[in-house]
C-alpha cells in the first residue's frame, strides 16, 4: 500500500446518512485513499447519544458526545446532524480552525449559506454539499463546474422523493392524498410529521440551493415562493390525466427577461408548486421516491439527471464523494473556490411571473356564462387557449352545474390571481375546484 | 467590474465547436469573469487555414497559423483540433509549460492519455476533457468526483448521436439501414465517411475514458469490445420489437467477479455492441441523436444522465465550463489533480464476459429439430429462458423452414459463440439469423 500522508476525517452525526457515511469510509478505506491521494482517518464521530441503536455497526470508541474536541485538529468535518444548531455552531468552528466541510444540510444552507461560504473563503477553506440537493444525484458540480460556462435558462426539478411517492400513486391508483400520505409514512416514505415534505418546505430549501448555483446569485429561502401539495386530491389528479397531463411537486429555477418592468435586465424567478406537466415530458416518467433535474441552457439545450433523491446508503456516496474531493484538494494544495454570486440577478415575486395556467371552475349551467366567464378573463389580460365544458349531475337545489376547464395561454401570476378573484365572486361562479400553473410545454 | 487577474486563454482549431467556444468566450466574457474570478482573454486562435469559413463571426487578428507561438505564455489551451497530430504534440507543448489543457479529443486521450495524464502531473497542470464523453451531458465530474466515494458496478451508455439517431428511426419508421443512414448524412447528422460512428469507433473510444474513470484504472483502447451496427437490418429491429425490446448501440462498463477465473477477485469488461434493451428501461426512450448515460453504484443505486451528445454549441458549452474550472484553479493556486487510475482491476476479453442473448435461427422445420437444438445449446452451457418458434413460408427446393428465436440465461460469451458456431454446422440449422446480446434487464 502507497504511503499516503494522512488525513484527520471528523464525523457529526450518525443517523441515517451518517452511520452508512462512517461504514463507507471504515470498509472500503484503502480503496477511497488510492482515489484521494491521501489515507482518511476517522478520527471519531460525535452524536448526541452514544448507545442510541444505529443503521451500521460501528466501533463503540469511535463515539463521542464533544463534538468540539472532535472537530480540533480534524482536516475534514462531515457535518450531518441536520437543523440548524447546533450543526451552524460546529460548521463554522470547523471552518474557522481551517477544515474543509462536508455537509448534507440543506436547511441550513438555504438559511445561513453566505454566512458559512464567507467563513469558507476567511480562511481558504472549501463547503461541499453535493449531498444537499437531490441525494445521490450528481447536481452540484454539473451546475456549478461542468455549466459554468453557459448561461442557465430554466431549471424544472423533482426533488423531494416523498411528495413524489405520494403523487405517483394517487395518479396510479387513484389514492386519496391522505391514504397514500399514512401508508407512505407506515412503509418509512414519509416522516412521522410530514409537513418538511408535504407544505414544500425540503423541495424549497433545494430549490435555493440549486439556482444560487445556477444563476449565480444568493438567492435567500424568504424569496422562495412555496405551494404544497396538500390541496391536491384525486378529482384534481383525474383531470389533470384527462388533460394528457400528470402532477408533480416542482421546484421551478427560472431566468427571465422582466418584461413586467419594461427594462430588458434579467431577472430569476425560485417557486415550488404541485404543477401541471404534460405526459409526454422526461419528468413525467419520474416514478415513486426519485428524483430528476431537468435543465434547460443556453448553450447546452435539455440536460436531465435522475436518481434517488433520498436514502441514507444513496446519499453517503454523496458525501463520500465530497470527502475524496475535498481530500484531493488538501493534497493538491490551493485555497478553496468560494461561491460563484457576483451576478447578483434580482430575484422576481411570484405575482411578476408569467406561466400557463388551467383553471377549473364550477358555474350555473345556463346560457351566457361561458361569455360572462370570458369576458372576465380577457379583461384581466388572461387570454384563453382552450375550454372544456362538461355538465354535472344536477344539484339539489335544482340549479344545473356546469364544470369548465380553462387552459390560458402565459399570463402574469398576478393578473390570473386578481382574475381568479374576480371570477370567485362574479355571480356565475358556484366554485373555483382548482387553479394550476402548466409547465414544461 | 471588478479589477480581475487576467489569464490568458489560447484556442487551438475553430470548427464547429471552436468557433462556437470563441464566440462565447467573446460574448460573455464579463459573466465569464465573474463566474471564474478572472478575466479570460482570448489570446490567439490557431488554425490551418486563416480564411476557411466559420460557423461564427471572429475578429481576423486573433487568427494564427502559428499553434506553437501561441501556446507560448498561455494559462490555458484549448484544444479542439481533433485527430492524434498535431494535437498531441501541441497538448504535450502546452502542459510542458505549465498551461492547464481542455480538451475534447477523445481519440487522443482514448489512445495516449497516460502520457498526456503523466506530462500534466510532471508539471502540476491538469487536463479537463468534459466534453470528450458525451458532449454537453456533464459526466466526467459526476464520474470522477461525485461518485469518488462510491463503487460503480455498471455502465450502459448511449454516447453516440449518430448511430442512436440512425437506429431510433430504423426502429420508429422500419426504415432500412443503408436508407436512413444516407438521410443522415444529407441533413448533418452523419459524416460522409461515417466509419468511426456506425462502427462504433467513436464510442468505444468513450467507452474507455468513463470506464477510466468509473473504475480508477487505466483501460486502453485496444482492451474495448467494438462492434458496430452495419449488420443491424429492419428484420432484426422488428424481432426485436415484437419480443419488447429496442436496439441501441451500448457501451458497457462492468465491474465483474472474475468467476470464470475461479477466483473472486474483480475485473472489468468494457465493450461496445449494439444490444437489445428493454422498452421499459430508461434508455429506451433515448431518442434522436440524444445521447444517455446510466449509471448503477453500489451505494447511489441507478442514475442517469441524459441531454445532447454532441454539436457544436452544445459541446462548446462542456468546454467552456472546463475553461472556468481552469481558471478558478489557477486563481486557487495548488497543483492540478492527476487521473485516479491506482484501483488497476484486470481487463477481462469480451470472451470472459457473461450476459444474456437472443439467437435468432432459420432451422428445417421437421420433428426433432428442436430438441436437437436444446440439446447443442445446454451441451454448451447455454440454458434457454424461452423459445419461440414460426414456420416460414416453404422455400423454392420445398423444405419447410422455421425460425427460432431463443432467449438465453446468462451465460459466458465463449460458451455462446462456441455453441452458436456448432449451431451453424449442425445441419439441421439452415441461417443463423442474428445474435444479439441482452443488457439492462
């Protein structure tokens, strides 16, 4: 075996991603050292209790409670402990003593990301995250190294495994949400309070995360726009189908020219929603708990990447390959790249953005509302691509009910809500059943 | 703008991706700038023939003939010459001073990139080559870093447009071969002599950079499997249609327990062939000249990638992205990262490789003749998973004819090519029609 110099490797945490991270590191040890160039030492793993039950067997000594001492002398912190603190505290020790941190943690990312990148670039040190965006999908380094010459257009991803388990099988099976959610949390698809998932939380602080990287611009979390997809039930799932269309939780990355403003300056646009996606997209073929990231470029055209989002054994080769990069990056010597934000594009309210969108309304059943309803919408600069229009069984009142389905042409997100609106309490209007943004078409 | 250090950028060849890579760097050189924290100044462009006509509109003085003077004093080279000289003898120049190299010449590296690797560790200069392995698709980082951690048991990618593009619409409209490629060729999508991609040249020079990467080992060119699809006929796509399957030019890259070898120790294969891949699976829905890569690791499970394989923007978009890690690793000072190829797993001939087939045979339609078949395949350690057996029309002598399409188990690729040969010449078997290997399922 090559005499390698060795490197202090400390570990923070060991949940599910952390147990299988150490088992990792301890099994294939030689292997990882003739790809890094240096030999990784584990040097302990700090966690909040020693004999809690763990994933992966591991040496009782390895364990310690002092994350502080740990992280002393250490080359490399793998920080996996999650929320905020105190995994910010132990992260910007670790960089400030001039180690190179390996992390998972999206949320804390997505919240205190430039206070951790400039406590990186102080002392020269690199943050790696690979982990943090879409599991073991390689996303990081193709939109931060591999596109850094382009100029991203548009990102469309799924990348909460959960919401897309939940949605998968309300659309094959026609499952109510709330079914689906407790047989996803009894097989271990969703947490016990799933609310990170279902309220578009998890989805949003990626969604940060990645068109920080994108468009290289700090995009804080507060300018996220965030849906979740407990509002969408079965019927909304059966018409979306009927319309060549599937659900999906997408975390939508946008550069726009803000035409709103009448100025030609780009502009970007962060949102998570459940949206309408045509059938026929390479997105709608994203099944159960996977993930995939759609990117449209100027110069690159579509690029897609699928995987598993989630999975503790799936993410540690994430973070492992972060530890071999940032172990190559000691040996190699040179201080850390920072972050890329010196474009700083503004980023736009969700009301400046235009997408299409259908509508589903229930109306009176008698003659002129379909006028009435349009006129509405072509007053509020909402121009109508396509309508269906279907009569329900009668109600028991003995007014007749009438479903329109309404496919807009790209309108302004504020026009159509001020529109919607105005619809709601027009007279003609018995119900709005639902309003969804089209993307990908 | 901010005052930013200058490097200057050298740019061998102007083709179709290097007038676009010049074109860009031109455009966007204040993003650029941003992006890599330095100012990147194209310094020359070195060509054969100064007024050859250019898909991009470039300002004549950074025209040169003079490759050499160039590179003299460059940070970074761009090679996009293409072929083995005088690209390798300008990539060797350039690395000798200390410039890092981009590169997208997969010939070159595919036959001489251990020489190439060691003259850039000799100097502490790396070479970036994104855009060697399947054009704009980012799969060299993905490979090299993100899965750095990781153990990658399998490959399967589709990494040549052309053929994909010829055998997609020989599959889509039941054109033939020899009709679809002459189409190609008028609209662009294949070259006049198109050689190195329906012989699978092109890809298995691919096959052997990812399979570099994926396995830590360096495998050369002349240890790739290499067939191409001129004998891929209407016939053998509408069988295998009609047995749910599509055919795809494959590179394959596996990591395998030797067990013809008795031993448990790994190895790898690496080939290229057109095979017959599930409808279901991923690839299958590749189209066009798109190009997709799958990858499977033992920790992050299957992903894939998947966008343009090839083009001169496209491609020139990898470049650019090689271009800006480039320099953000000058301003980051240190040295360059060499290739990781200290795994060194043993290279096993396509003989020793195990998979599924498909054998297709015109056979005497009389009693007997299946058995005799069965028993001439289990005699070769072939075991059938199903037979499927339809009587042709008689021929002219009045001997009835049968064709027989058998799907194998697994078996060892010498056991099967010996078994196919006393097949052959069995006198019972008039035609062996095709032999197609299963893979992805």
């Amino acid at each position: 075996m090559t005499d390698y110099r060795t490197l202090r490797v400390a570990l923070l945490g060991a949940g599910a991603v952390g147990s299988q991270v150490a088992g990792l590191l301890l099994r294939h040890g030689d292997e990882l050292a003739d790809r890094a160039g240096a030999r990784l030492e584990l040097a302990g793993i700090a966690v909040r209790t020693i004999d809690a039950p763990r994933d992966v067997e591991l040496p009782a000594e390895l364990f310690t409670t002092d994350a502080e001492a740990l992280i002393v002398g250490a080359d490399i912190v793998i920080e996996l402990m999650g929320g905020i603190e105190p995994a910010r505290t132990s992260m910007l020790q670790a960089l400030a003593s001039g180690a190179d941190v390996v992390t998972a943690n999206k949320a804390l990312l997505a919240t205190h990301g430039p206070e951790i990148f400039d406590a990186a670039d102080q002392v020269g040190a690199s943050v790696y995250y690979e982990a943090a965006a879409a599991g073991a999908i390689p996303i990081i380094r193709p939109l931060r190294d591999s596109l850094a010459g382009d100029r991203v257009r548009r990102i469309m991803g799924i990348v909460n495994g959960t919401t897309n388990y939940i949605l998968d099988r309300m659309d094959t099976e026609g499952a109510a949400f709330a079914d689906v959610l407790s047989q996803a949390q009894a097989l271990g698809f969703a947490e016990a309070d799933p609310t990170a998932d279902v309220e578009g939380y998890d989805a949003a602080q990626k969604a940060a995360l990645l068109a920080s990287l994108a468009f290289h611009t700090a995009v804080p979390l507060d300018a996220v726009h965030r849906e979740g997809i407990t509002g969408v039930d079965a019927a909304m799932i059966e018409s979306a189908r009927h319309a060549g269309y599937v659900i999906k939780l997408l975390a939508v990355c946008e550069r726009i020219e803000d035409a709103a403003a009448g100025q030609q300056a780009d502009a970007i646009s962060v949102r998570v929603y459940p949206a309408l996606v045509p059938r026929s997209h390479p997105l709608a073929s994203v099944h159960g708990a996977n993930n995939a990231v759609f990117v449209e470029a100027e110069a690159a055209g579509s690029l897609m990447f699928y995987g598993a989002g989630a999975g503790g054994v799936q993410t540690a080769s994430a973070v492992l390959g972060d530890v071999v990069s940032a172990a190559r990056r000691h040996i190699a010597g040179g201080v850390g790249v920072g972050e890329s934000t010196r474009a700083n594009l503004p980023i736009l309210p969700i009301g400046r953005v235009t997408t299409r969108y259908q509508i589903t309304l229930e109306v009176d059943d008698h003659a002129g509302v379909l006028a009435t309803v349009a006129g509405i919408l072509t007053e509020g600069r909402v121009s109508i691509a396509t309508v269906e229009q279907t009569v329900l069984t009668e109600e028991e009142q003995g007014a007749p009910v009438a479903r329109l389905v309404i496919g807009t042409h790209k309108a302004l997100e504020q026009d159509l809500s001020d529109t919607v609106a105005r619809l709601a309490s027009s007279g003609v209007v018995e119900r709005v059943v639902s309003v969804l943004r089209v993307e990908g078409d």
